[in-house]
C-alpha cells in the first residue's frame, strides 16, 4: 500500500476594494488626473526660463473648459518640455512637469520614467510623487479587481501589470496576479508574483497577513512545480512567524493575568490560539513536501511531531481535517489501530468523505480485519464502481473471509474493466464543486479469458450533500480507449453544501 501523504497548500482568496469605472485605461488614468491641477508640493527649481513658462502653460490648459484649447495647450507644454529636458538632461522640474503630463494624458509608463528621473534629481519631491505613484497604481488596481472578478482575466492583468509600472509599494496587485495565473495554471508566473508580493510584504510590520497568505500562496505554486526544497523553506519561514505570534501573545497573556487584567488577557491569548490552526496546517504541508522531496527522515518527523501534538487533544474537538492529519500519522508510523479509530471518526461525521473512507479500508486491509474492510470497500465501490483499486481492496476482504462466491464475482468485475477511473483532483467550495475524473483504458477479459474489445462508456457524476441527498450531476462520456491510453473529464455543479461525491455507469 502506498503512504498516505498530507494534502498540499490550499490558495489564500484575496480581497480589495472595487473601483465603479468601466472606461479604457487611458481614459481612467487621464480623467483622474487632469479634473484640476495640483501646486506641486515640494520645492521645484529651474534656472530654465522655457520650464517655468511650460508649467504655467500646463495650468493654464489643465483648467481651460474649452475641450479644444484644452488639448493645444496640453500639447504645447508637452514639446516645451520635452525641450527644456533635450537642452538640460538635469532639469529635474522639466521631467517632474512631464511626469505630470504624462498621467494627465494617461500614459502610465512614461510618467513612471519621468517621476524616477525628476525624484534623483529632487529628493525633496519624493513624498510628492510617491502620492501620484499610489494613487495611480491603486485606481488601476481596483479597476483590474473589478474585470477579475468578473472573469475578464485579460484585461486584470492588463490593468495590474499598468499599475505594476507605476508603483510597486505594496503587494495586493502582484497578489491577485498570481492568484489568476495559478487559476489559469500557469505556475511559473503564479511564483513569480507570489515571491514579489512576500518581499514587499515582508518589509513592513502592517501588511503581516499580506504575508501570509503570499507565503502560502507561493509554497502552493513551489508544490504544484515540483520545487519541494523551495516550497520547504517558503513554509518554515511561514511556520516560524506564526509560532512567533503564537508565543508573544501567551507571553502578552502571562503579563496581563500577572496584572489582574483578565479581559486583556483572553483576547491576547486569542491571538495566540489563533496562529495555532495555521501553524499546524502549514507543518501538514511542510511534511508532504519533505516527502516529495525524498526526505522521508524529515517528513516522517514533522507528522510524528504532528500526531503527538494533535493526540493530546480529544479527537470530538478537532475539526476533519486535524482528524485525517491524527489518522494519517498513525498510519504512517504503522499504528493502523489507532489510525483506523480516527479515520472511523471522520467517517462517522461525514460518511461522504471519501478520503477518510478509503483510508480506513486501507487501515483494515493491514489490520487483516476482513469483514470491516468489506463492508468500507462496498461503499467505496458503489460511489466508484470502476475503481481497479477499490475493486481489490473488496476482492481482499472477501479473500480474508473465504467467500469464494463474492470473490469470483469481484474478480471478474476487475478484469472485465473496459477503463480504470480514478478522480484526480477534487474541489468541494462553499457554492461550488468541481472534480477532474481520470480513465485508462485496461485490456479487459470475460471471466472465459476472451477479450473484450474497448467501447465507451458513459457516467453521470452527482455531487452529495451530509445526508446523501445530489446537489448537482452532470453526465461525462468515456471513449473507447485502447490498453495504457488516458482521457481526463470534468464535472461541476454550483450549490451550497456540497462534501461529497459518487458516479455511476448509465
């Protein structure tokens, strides 16, 4: 049997606030900043004469209503400009004013290149064009967070990678770029802004969950490119901050309760119980990592380290997923009596939960309890009746109870197999499941030994709540498929309450 393994980092969700504006970008950036103009708020100095009388011009134009003059006086500043900066590279108010003209015209890219270029040569005007940086970047945000949210993924990342340009000060666009392409499935790129939103996010102590979620964000794209050893020292570094909070707030605790402070206490020892939840998922991942990576050493410890901690606790008061982490440590340190207890428990609480049940087939497979293991394999074989693997799981215990009958019966089920279907990935959200059913094709025989030839096959896959009842299906066809070829198929439905799932042949 194969070692169980935790299961990866799950994707943090992100929020943001939402902009109204639908307009073009241009548009957007333009309207935004050519309404009035602004005195700069720093102290601009140019010895050149063409400079000055540009920034009046630019005034002068900004708050002309006249659409048309508006736009020669906008234009005439601009060549000025551009002139004063040919004649004099180092005329930092020049590139300042071009700045300016280039956001009230709505081109983001130029104005990044003059604010950089009149920031070093005006220090002083920094606090100044930081504030022109940020409010460009967040009007482009919010309005790239709209078209995300709205499925328009093009036209998000258009709009982030605008803001990108502008400023680069704070996480949340580099964020929600990386969620989007880890939706797309494009995990390089998912990294790659995960990384960029952690280093920003690192720097400053506000911005504390931003680092989180783009800590574990970023160990989940490390995980789906096979880059265990990445993905190790992203999740210790997340582990080791959130054990840090854990600490200063029992320390936080200690003092008050010290102090007669009884309500500052709880809500200081909130904080501390708070990270553990995280703490412990995060050593989850931490420990299938560790195993990916070969260091089975490592990996074993970590979900020892796992199992005693979360055994001290009564397992009434652990949530499913404690429970198949407790359940999984013991039956990777080979305690399956243990293990089958717990993984018991999770079924009791959802007897959907498929997971929980194929382990505990698994655990009374090793136990050599045959008549348990029948009647778990039974229910896995009816919610997955072409299942190879849960088909043996079943013929094994009617092995272990000599119920020769029951065995043949099986057997020829599992070579008659036309395909062997196993559900890939599986995802149970609040309003929405989806699951990615894999089939092989099998070179299939009668129970005679004469071939079956290879013909296709259809399902209906229905989505379950807690008492049984289907939510949601949805039909999946199966080609014929000749002996090692493979055919990947998906299914959804959009309800609430969904925890399980099961197919049957048509």
């Amino acid at each position: 049997m194969k070692t169980i393994v935790w299961a990866g980092v799950a994707l943090v969700g992100l929020a943001a606030s939402v902009s109204a504006q639908q307009s073009t970008l241009n548009a957007r950036v333009a309207a935004a900043h050519a309404a009035k103009f602004q005195i700069p708020l720093c102290n601009l100095k140019s010895s050149n004469g063409n400079t000055n009388d540009a920034a009046k011009d630019l005034r002068s134009a900004v708050e002309e209503k006249d659409a048309g003059k508006r736009a020669r006086g906008i234009e005439g500043a601009r060549k000025a400009l551009v002139e004063s900066t040919g004649k004099d590279p180092k005329d930092g108010a020049a590139w300042y004013y071009l700045a300016r003209l280039s956001l009230i015209r709505g081109d983001v890219g130029g104005a990044d290149s003059d604010f950089a270029k009149a920031q070093a040569l005006n220090p002083t005007c920094e606090t100044d064009i930081n504030a022109y940086r940020q409010n460009t970047w967040a009007l482009l945000a919010n309005a790239g967070i709209e078209f995300q949210r709205k499925g328009l993924n093009d036209s998000a990342l258009a709009l982030f990678g605008e803001a990108s340009k502008i400023f680069q000060g704070l996480p949340h666009v580099y964020s929600n770029t990386g969620v989007i392409y880890a939706n797309m499935g494009k995990n390089d790129s998912g990294a790659v802004n995960f990384a960029r939103a952690l280093a920003i996010a690192e720097k400053d102590s506000t911005l504390k969950e931003d680092r989180d979620n783009s800590a574990l964000n970023l160990a989940a794209m490390q995980q789906r490119l096979n880059r265990h050893t990445d993905a190790v020292a992203t999740l210790y570094r997340y582990i080791r901050w959130k054990q840090e909070e854990a600490d200063a707030g029992r320390a936080k605790a200690k003092r008050y309760l010290d102090a007669g402070k009884a309500d500052s206490a709880n809500m200081a020892q909130a904080v501390a119980l708070s990270a553990t939840p995280a703490i412990t998922d995060a050593r989850k991942s931490l420990a299938g990592s560790f195993r990916a990576a070969g260091m089975t050493d490592s990996a074993d410890a970590v979900e020892k380290s796992l199992v005693a901690d979360l055994s001290t606790v009564s397992t009434d008061s652990l949530s499913a997923e404690d429970l198949m982490a407790v359940g999984v440590g013991y039956f990777n340190s080979k305690k399956y009596k243990e293990a089958a207890d717990v993984f018991a428990k999770a079924v009791s609480r959802n007897p959907n939960n498929r997971d929980a049940q194929y382990d505990l087939a698994n655990c009374y497979l090793e136990l050599k309890e045959g008549q348990k293991l029948v009647d778990v394999a039974s229910k896995l074989v009816a919610n997955e009746p072409m299942g190879e693997d849960i088909l043996r799981l079943l013929a094994t215990g009617y092995k272990m109870l000599s119920q020769q009958d029951q065995l043949m019966k099986t057997a020829e089920r599992v070579v008659g197999l036309m395909a062997n279907v196993e559900i890939s990935q599986v995802r149970l959200g609040e309003s929405e499941a989806k699951l990615t059913l894999s089939a092989t094709g099998r070179k299939a025989m009668t129970a005679a030994g004469k071939a079956i030839p290879p013909g296709p096959v259809s399902l209906i896959v229905e989505f379950v709540d807690a008492t049984g009842a289907v939510k949601g299906s949805q039909d999946i066809s199966i080609p014929a498929l000749d002996e090692g070829k493979k055919h990947e198929a998906n299914a959804s439905a959009k309800a609430s309450g969904i925890v399980g799932w099961r197919y049957r042949v048509k």
